[in-house]
C-alpha cells in the first residue's frame, strides 16, 4: 500500500480513536508495512495536526509503547465559535415566557454539540480525568461530546430512582434559585470509587444542581477535577454557589427582555 | 503544501463532517493548491474510505459542486460488534432484581455509542432523514451518534412538560407492559412540521414508548422513515404493538435468571 492511501487510512484511525494508546505493530500488519515507513507515517500525521491545531501524535517508546493521538484545540478557533453562539442566542426571539432562554435548536444539532466538547477538553487539557459526570436531561450530549475526545465513560445522574438501575446512592439538595428540595440519584455501579471525574451541564444559575452533584460524588469518594457548563446565567439576587467552573457563554437580563449574551468565564482568564 | 499534508488535512475534514457538501474552493484556498491537485487527493481519500469499509466521497460537479463524505459501515464490522456485545450483555451478573439488564457502561462508553451510531447509519442507508428523535434519558446518546453520521438534528421528546421550553404538544400513552398511562412532551420549537424522522431508544418491550412517540410525531405531521432499537426484550406475555424496526440485539428469559442475548432483527433481513 502506498503511503498516501495510509495517511488517510491512519488519520481516519487517530481521529476517531482520540487518547487511544496503538501499538506499530497493529499498523504494520493492518496496512501491510515496515516499521520505519509506518513511523514516518505518524511523523506526518503529527505535524499535520499540530497545522491544523488539533492536537497532536504522542509517541511512546518501548514494548509497550506506540501512538496516541492528543485532540487539544486552539484557542483561536474556540473564540470564533463562541462569538458566533452568542451572536445567534442574543436574537430576542429566544426569550421564553418566565425569562428562560431557548437553546435546545443548538443543543440539539451534534455539529454545535461536538464543538462545545473542543472547547471543554481543551480548557480541561493536561487535567487527569477518569469519567465525565453529568445529570439529566440536557448536559448529556455535551457530556458524551466531552467523553469521547478524552477516551472516558460517561455518568449520567438521574432525577428518580429507576427499578433498572440496581442499588444506589441518592441525596437531596436545596435548588439554588427555587430553593425548592430536588432529589439525585446515581448507582452505585455506574461509578467506582475513588475516581477523578469531570461535571458538565448545559446551564447554571445559582449552581445548585452542581453543588447537589459534588455532594452526591462525595458520597463515591470522587475528586471533582473540572466544572464545565455550556452557559451561565448572570443572577444578582443570589451568590453564586460555585467558585470554579468554566463557563462558555453568559447570559444576563433574561428577565427584562433586553437580553444580554457574552463570553463566559472561558475567555476571562 | 505537500500531498501527504494535504491528505491528512483532507481525511481529517471529511471524517468530522459526514453528509456535508464543501466547495472544492473551501480547499484549495485552505492548503493553497490547484484545483487539479485537490481533486486528485479526493480520488485517493474516495478509494481508501472504500477500502477501510467506512463509506465514500461523493463529487458533485458545477457551480455548486463539491465534495461530500458518505458515511456507511461494512456489514462485516457490525457483525463482530454486536457479537462482542452479545458477549458481554450474558455476564449473569448483570441480571438486576425485577428482571432488568444492567446495560448502562455499555452506553456509558463513548466509543460503544459510536459504534452504535455507526451500525444504524448503515442499516438506515439511502433513507431520507431530516432529524432524529429519541425520548429521554438512555437514548439520547444513542441518537446523537446517529445524527452525528447523518449530520441531521436531534429531538429529545421530553417525560414532563418544562418551564423552559416554551409551547409544546402532548400526549398520554399506555406503557405496554405495565399498562400505566404516561405522558410525553414534545416543544413545538423542536420540530418543524412534515420532516422525515427516525426513532432511535434504548431499549423495547412491547413497543408501547415507541408507539407513543409515533403518535406525538403524527401531531407534528412527520413521517417514521425508521426505528431503530438498541435492545428489544422477547417478551412472550404481549404482542409486539410495532412491527418494522431494527434492534441490535434479543434478550429473553431475564425472568429465569437464565439470560439469553442474541443478534436483534438487524442481522434477520
């Protein structure tokens, strides 16, 4: 096989596999090549990658070594894709009645969804994660966006207790801004103990739901690494509950129709 | 730029955005080459897509011409994935009390989902479809990864009406194996009239949510081109209410504590 026909079998490979350890003896019996042809192979690859600032092809001596394709994506391109998110939700037609914010159309397409994700891992970059957690309904794509660039399980905490689920932990925590009790749920088998995990959520206000969730990871003796939500809401009449997170948008004066859609806290470090 | 280069920029573009028409112009722009050159570097992306088994690029001549990735996935791949799947769903420690299957870090897994997606893309190849809908909570990465290929949106049809999603249609449904009455929502927002949809859940016994969900859908004006089910449930005591679907995989005897996992309908055609 010639070189060229790899290239593109081997970047099809790497990007669909991301933080996926591969052995050269896999691509030399795969594609019928030496060993030093393969390796100029991800030489090229890695360069390319690094161009295109994507990431880039981590080599890793020895028996056990071989390839790992890195995805961390530059600053540049999130910028873009965040001016033109705000842009597209400052459009008053999004005001829901109860001063709430439409998004599901951009939640909803898995092209916006995957770019949310870019954003996540590589303000996330270098950070030991063993899982990525978030709590139904909306975060769940992101999550799986986030998951899938870092080669990690998802965990999805529940609102009810489902009888398909087997034992679990669950806990009730007090809603930041209804200051209402709400219940979360998680089994225990869908996390083990002792993990580096990773929260992700469509929306904060007063951070509540996080704060429930921290509580609820404590309980799995995990260690809260990175807090991601797709967007905050700016609110004056609570303190936030949350101190570190990062945030992609901002949105504030939802109430008086006068709709304000900014940077979140991703762009103010 | 160098060919090599160019390939590896090229296999990388086209594999993250499946089913999306781009001028050749977009290219040759991009990695400052002719015309000529760039369309040579497709011919060798077309020829190695087919040979990996992942799909093909599409040429469109004219004006508004280009190139477009067409995602399908060699029946052969499926079959060695739901095989490995089968495997590890007759672990009996999965039996959870009430006759459940624990499935949840199966779709948990990132590149589990993927390949998921990947089985009903093919199964649903050359269909028209405008938009995937799936109701919460398991199906929903389920239905991204699908939509992800067919670069179409997703619908989350939700199980209670929400504050936060402005006017929405709903209806009441009859779960067909505990004959309760359910509710489920569907935002008017979410959905434009007279698209072609496919349905992609979790799992299925007598058909009763998917039934639901094509009821809702008929207040929408869509058409079902397809139904896609991870898992369906043999279940002797009720009649299946749908008749054309496609599952993955069988379970039977749960009860028994004596679990059977076989391939679903997808591999019966």
């Amino acid at each position: 096989m010639k070189r060229s026909d790899r290239l593109v079998g081997l970047t099809n490979f790497f990007v669909n596999n991301p933080q996926k350890l591969v052995q050269l003896s896999y691509f030399t019996e795969r594609y019928n090549a030496s060993k030093s042809s393969i390796s100029e192979d991800l030489d090229i690859i890695n360069e390319m990658l690094k161009y295109e600032g994507i990431g880039s092809l981590e080599r890793f001596p020895g028996a056990a070594g071989g390839a790992k394709y890195i995805p961390n994506f530059t600053n540049e391109n999130s910028i873009q894709f965040i001016q033109s998110l705000c842009e597209k939700l400052e459009d008053p037609s999004r005001i829901l009645p109860g001063g709430y914010l439409y998004m599901s159309d951009l939640l909803g397409d898995p092209s916006i969804v995957r770019q949310i994700g870019k954003v996540f891992v590589s303000a996330f970059f270098k950070k030991e994660i063993d899982a990525v957690v978030t709590v139904e309904t909306k975060g769940i794509p992101l999550a799986y966006a986030v998951a899938d660039y870092l080669n990690v399980p998802v965990v999805v905490i529940r609102r009810n207790m489902r009888v398909t689920e087997g034992s679990s932990v669950s806990i009730n925590y007090v809603s930041g801004r209804s200051q209402r009790i709400q219940t979360m749920v998680l089994p225990k088998r869908n996390l083990q103990e002792g993990m580096n995990v990773c929260i992700i959520d469509d929306f904060m206000k007063a951070g509540g739901t996080v704060t429930g969730m921290i509580s609820l990871l404590e309980e799995f003796k995990a260690t809260v690494v990175g807090i991601g939500v797709f967007a905050e809401a700016e609110d004056n009449n609570n303190e936030r509950m949350i101190e570190q997170y990062t945030s992609l948008i901002k949105v504030s004066n939802l109430q008086n129709k006068d709709i304000n859609v900014k940077y979140g806290s991703i762009l103010q470090k």
